[in-house]
C-alpha cells in the first residue's frame, strides 16, 4: 500500500470508526447511543415454537446465523422453517425516550424485551425501530431477545430477496444493533438537501415532542467532517402544535468545497433540542441529468461512471465469507481495491451491504446506484403475486429515509432486470419525498421520469451459451464489427412502441457473460461458451487469459462509442462456486480473505477503465501477410482538461517488436478522437500482437489485439 493509499485507509477507518459508534448520531448527554454489536447467545426452534428456555450457542451481532458456534446446524440449501432466537442483556439510562434501532435483518424480525412481545419488522432490507421504553425494569439488566425466521416462511406482500442465482437464502441479524435514549423533543429524521449554486442547504428535521411543548427550538452547526472547522450556525425556532413537527429550513454555509469521487470532500451537521441532539453527514453536490444528451453532469460538470457491482447478498452464500462483511478493515479495503481499477461507481446490486459500507464509499468517493433486492424477470406475478405498488412503496420509504443524506448515493435503483408496473407505480408514489430529487432506474421496465436511467446488460457471449457457433473470423469479428447501440434494456423489453427507443440515458451496468470462478473453472452459464469460442481442452492459465483479455477489449468496446453515461462492470465482489452445486457468476479475487486480485485482471481489465482511454478498432482473428493494413484507433477522455501525448502502435511477435508508428495525440475535454495508422504485416505465419500505447499520468495504457498470419 503507498503512502497516499495509506493515509485516506487511516483517515477512512478513523471516521468510519467514529460514525460506527454514533451510527450518524451525537453521542453527548442529551442523546445516548448504547452499541448491542457483539457476542450474543442464540438458540433454533420450529417455526410455530414459543420463545426457548436455552440459548445453547453464540453468535456475532452483525453476522448470519451461520456464524453460530456450536453450530446450529449444517444447511447446504436453503434454510427453511425454521426460527432463530438471540438474546443479551443489556442495561440504559433513564430517558424519557428510548427506542431499539436494528438496521438490517432477514427475515422477519420480531423483538421481546423482559419476556414482553415489543413488535416486529417485516421488512428485510430496511431498519425497524422499537419503542422498548414501556417494558424496561427500573434497576439492573434487561433482556433483549430477537427473532428471525426463513425466506419460505415470509409474508407474500413482502420482498425477500429472490435472485434466480441464490440458493441458502441465510437469515440473520446482518446489520448494527443499538438502543438511542434521548429527552424531548426527540429528532427522527433529518433530509439535508445540497443547494451547490447558492451555497445552501435545506434541513427538513421531523421531531416528536410532549403535547405540554407549545413551542420547539432547534440548534444547528455545520461542521466540515474532517478539520471540524465551523462553517455555518444558527437557531431556528417552531410554534407549531403536535406530537409531531416538520421544521424545514434554509442554512448558508461559509468557503463550500464540493463532493467529487477525487475529492470526496464533507460536512457534519449537528442538530439540538432542548432534550436530544442528532448529528448526519452530507455532502455539497449535485447529480443531474444533461440537457444535452451525454453523460450525467456531476455539480454541473459531464462525468462518465466506470465502475461495478457489489452483489452482497450472493457474497453472503460463498464458502469463504466468514465474518469479511463485517470487519472494518476488510470493508474499507474492498473499496480500496476498486479505487484501483479506476473506477468511480459501484451499483450495490440486488440487495444493500452493511449501512458502513455507505459511509466507506461517501468517505472514499464513489457513485452509487442503490438497488432495490427485486429480480423477478418476467415473472412478478408469480414470484411475488400479492405485491402491490402501494406494498412496494412502504419499503421503498423505509429505504429512502435511511439512506437519503449519503452523497454517494445519486440513483434510486428500484429493481433489476424485470418487466412490471409494479416498480413504476410504486417510484411515482414516493419520488417527491427525496428532495434531493435523485434520478430512479427501473430496470428493464420503462423509465418512469425524462431524465431517469436505463438499464442495459448486453451480454453478447451469451449468444453462444446454447446454438450458436463462432464463425471463422473469431467472436470478436461476429459481435463487434458492427457499432452496437446497448441492448438487453427497456428499449427492447418495454418500448415505447415497436421498434422505438426511450430518449433516456443508458448505463450498461451489466455485459460479457464470460465468468470464471475464482479458481479458473467455468461457472453454469459459460461452459458451452468457453468450449465454442475458445477451445475444449484450455488450461485454467490460458482460460482465465481468454477471459480477462476479452473483459478488458469488451470494457474498450463500450467505453469507445460513447452511446451510454456508464460502463459497470459485472461483478467486483460475488460468490464464487465450483463445486456443486455450482454458481452462475463471479468475481475476480484468488484469495478473498486479503482481496488479492488475479494478476491478468489487473493487466487487461485497469487499462480498459482508464480515465483517458484507448481502444484497436479491429476484431478479426486473422490477416494475410506481406500487405499492408489499416488500423483505426479510438480515444477518449473522460475528463475536464484536455489530453495532449504520443499514441504508439506496435506490432510484436512475443517479446519482438516487428514494426512501430507514432502519432501526437489530443483529445478535447470529455471528448473522442479517432486516428488511422497504417503497419505492414510480416510473411511469416504465425501469432502476432498489435499493442497501442499512451500514457496517463506516467501510467501506461495499452490496448491489445492477438491474431494470426495464416
């Protein structure tokens, strides 16, 4: 790790360590946060049994229920009929408020405290939160015992999580757990809104109060995260009557620096009632769409996502997880690495990691379309019959309210690669609550605003994954000789009408359909694909080769024609099962534990998502020898300055270079530029290499051609 990557992982930890222990709240005399995170006793009955009199076994809080040790028991499908039951003690001062917050358990999450039924939380991805106050003792310990059931056992107007490439479906308590005490009035909630052109931000605070308060005041101060300079303050005070009031409110902010994924710059509010305080991180930062077509504008600027996804919840199901989801340490570094690759974005996919992970990215700077767990293909109806929009949108709220002050998050994802109404009702019911007004992505359904995004998975091998054979020319030459406008999206799943497209932007967060698990094998979905494309007999060495060449030229491919503002590779962290039963997708880890990537993914796959990018126009798997060829050079730049070097294109046998060109390359801001370069191939038959070249902040970029002199 350099010294630059070794800094922001320490000042990364150091503020993830603090928020960890206020979970986004002051911890000060008003307001007191009790941590339940930890070892916990557990025990497993029927589905229809009482609370147990013993809790043979432990367990972490957060984790999945599989941690247990001695183990509960060895399932090796999915976990059915079954509950689950932890219990602590667990002792806190008296308040005149004191509420439980669990933020994230599957499934079904039913809460006791001194034997006495409290509530429960039905929802599997968002926080539940308790009223436990009635049922504490006055002196000594409480009890706390939760509850979790099995997906199978679930109601039927509630989202599970049902991925068609899951098999355990492992409940548990997966994310923090802790008791917040306070006085009244009490703050629930605050939406900080960014206004970046006037240098403002909106406060909506909801507060509960005593029917006896006639009247509220509210404190607040501004603080930049990491230097805790003071940046603006005030006192804003509410006559108005109620249990509950909005105080919604304007703020100005003194020398506003902007939040970037380069410089993921930000700010602390705090907020204090008479008897409670509350403090949330936010970020000075816009992310809109356009009006001129192109990538989305970043505070006002055009900024291309390159990225991947996170698929959480199928990392939950892989041999080697263990406990790696929720150590600090590995969380933050998992994000490092991706810094790495050159990416900017993650899509945290069909499902939501630990609320830490949020805070990392905020911290780290990444752009992060947030999805909702819902994949149901084509099949809503059948999959999950008795969801409505109106069902949908209740959790779609509890989503929203949780997560809307990260300024890492920029686009709502309301579900994957589904065809339905169901998630365009259920967007247009709760859109006007994000004032932030952040974009919503609807899968493969019809985009439900002007601005909003299209999904595209073009996953062109998947043309070979049953029928069809490559022609002599080689895949490349059959899939992309012909300039592609992004497919597999709602342009040809829900058009507008036949044979017409949305106007909307497109972001692939999806393509290839080449995965390899981590120890080089082909999953389910490649094995036809491998032996028509790229030989029967490969050694684990030239196939894992074969995919990461291929990975990088398919990242060029799309980055190069600019017809969409994202290119999201898929996937950055999964599970990874070779051995029966076996899994469809992967990632690029060869030891997960110290998140060591493959050498050769690194090699052709960095390259491909370089900020000024470089990509042959040439697909064919074969040239004659002795004539001379043309060769065409794409290059973009994804940045705000212009890029002026030297672009070299060499032809090699092996080590040896045969002949070589030279041209001064420029490339305006967000700009393309193409060049020709004319070589002559040798006589000789044989393997041969075209490599261009330029550099990037002294860092080389090449793309590679292979092809054959027959």
């Amino acid at each position: 790790m350099n010294k630059r990557s070794e800094y922001t992982w320490i000042l990364s930890l150091l503020i993830v360590t603090v928020f960890l222990s206020g979970c986004q709240n002051l911890v000060s005399d008003k307001r007191q946060i009790v941590n339940l995170n930890g070892n916990w006793q557990i025990a497993i009955t029927e589905k229809d049994a009482g609370m147990p009199a013993e809790f043979p076994s432990s367990i972490r809080v957060p984790g999945l229920i599989d941690m247990a040790a001695p183990a509960l028991e060895v399932q090796d499908t999915a976990y059915e009929n079954s509950l689950y039951w932890y219990r602590r003690s667990f002792s806190v001062e008296e308040a005149e408020n004191i509420q439980l917050k669990i933020n994230k358990a599957k499934y079904h999450c039913r809460v006791f405290v001194n034997g006495n039924f409290v509530g429960e939380n039905l929802y599997c991805f968002t926080p539940g939160y308790f009223n436990i106050k009635p049922f504490l003792v006055k002196e000594g310990e409480n009890e706390l015992v939760i509850s979790v059931g099995c997906e199978n056992n679930m109601p039927d107007t509630v989202m599970t999580g049902h991925d068609f490439e899951k098999m355990k479906y492992i409940p548990g308590i997966y994310d923090d757990v802790k008791i917040i005490a306070s006085g009244s009035p009490h703050i629930t909630n605050i939406q900080v809104v960014p206004n970046i052109q006037e240098d403002k931000v909106r406060i909506v605070a909801r507060i509960e109060k005593s029917d006896k308060e006639e009247s509220t005041e509210l404190n607040y101060r501004i603080l930049e995260t990491a230097t805790y300079n003071l940046v603006g303050k005030g006192i804003i005070s509410s006559e108005e009557k109620g249990a509950h009031v909005l105080i919604d409110f304007e703020a100005s902010m003194e020398n506003v620096k902007l939040w970037t994924p380069e410089t993921p710059f930000l700010y602390t509010l705090e907020l204090e009632t008479r008897g409670d305080s509350y403090r949330t991180r936010f970020a000075m930062r816009s992310f809109t769409a356009n009006p001129d077509g192109g990538p989305y504008l970043l505070n006002g600027k055009p900024y291309y996502m390159r990225g991947t996804n996170v698929c959480i919840l199928r990392f939950f199901e892989d041999p080697d997880r263990e406990a790696l989801p929720w150590e600090n340490d590995w969380s933050v570094m998992v994000h490092e690495r991706f810094k790495e690759m050159n990416w900017n974005s993650i899509r945290y996919c069909i499902g939501f990691p630990p609320e830490r992970w949020y805070e990392i990215a905020d911290s780290l700077g990444f752009l992060i379309q947030d999805e909702y767990p819902v994949w149901t293909l084509f099949d809503h109806e059948k999959i999950y019959p008795d969801v409505n929009a109106e069902h949908l949108a209740a959790e779609y709220r509890s989503w929203l309210r949780e997560r809307w002050n990260h300024p890492s998050v920029v686009i709502w994802d309301a579900q994957n690669e589904s065809v339905t109404e169901v998630t365009g009702e259920a967007i247009k019911l709760v859109r006007p609550m994000d004032l932030s007004e952040r974009l919503w992505e609807n899968g493969w359904s019809a985009p439900v605003g002007p601005e909003d995004p299209i999904e595209s998975h073009p996953y062109l091998f998947s043309a070979y994954m049953h029928s069809s054979v490559p022609s002599e020319k080689g895949p490349l030459s059959d899939l992309l000789n012909e300039v592609h406008f992004p497919s597999n999206s709602a342009n040809d799943r829900d058009p507008p009408k036949e044979g017409e497209r949305h106007p909307n932007p497109i972001i692939i967060n999806e393509y290839a359909w080449l995965w390899l698990n981590r120890d080089g094998s082909t999953t389910t979905l490649t094995d036809r694909v491998y032996d028509v494309c790229f030989g029967e007999d490969l050694a684990t060495e030239d196939r894992i080769s074969m995919y990461m060449k291929h990975l990088g030229i398919l990242s060029e491919y799309w980055r190069a024609h600019r017809h969409c503002a994202g290119v999201l590779h898929f996937c950055g962290l999964g599970y990874s099962r070779p051995e029966e039963p076996r899994g469809q997708t992967s990632d690029h880890f060869i030891d997960i534990a110290k998140l060591t990537y493959e050498p050769k993914f690194v090699e052709y796959v960095k390259p491909a998502f370089s900020p000024v990018g470089l990509m042959i126009n040439f697909w064919e798997n074969s040239l004659k020898g002795g004539r001379e060829h043309d060769f065409e050079l794409i290059s973009i730049n994804d940045l705000e300055s212009k890029y002026t070097g030297e672009l070299t294109l060499t032809l090699q046998r092996g080590d040896q270079e045969l002949a070589s060109g030279k041209r001064d390359l420029e490339i305006p801001p967000y700009g393309r530029s193409t060049v020709q370069m004319t070589l002559k191939s040798p006589e000789e038959q044989g393997k041969y290499k075209l490599i261009a070249e330029i550099l990037v902040n002294g860092e080389s970029v090449k793309s590679i051609r292979e092809f054959e002199i027959k």
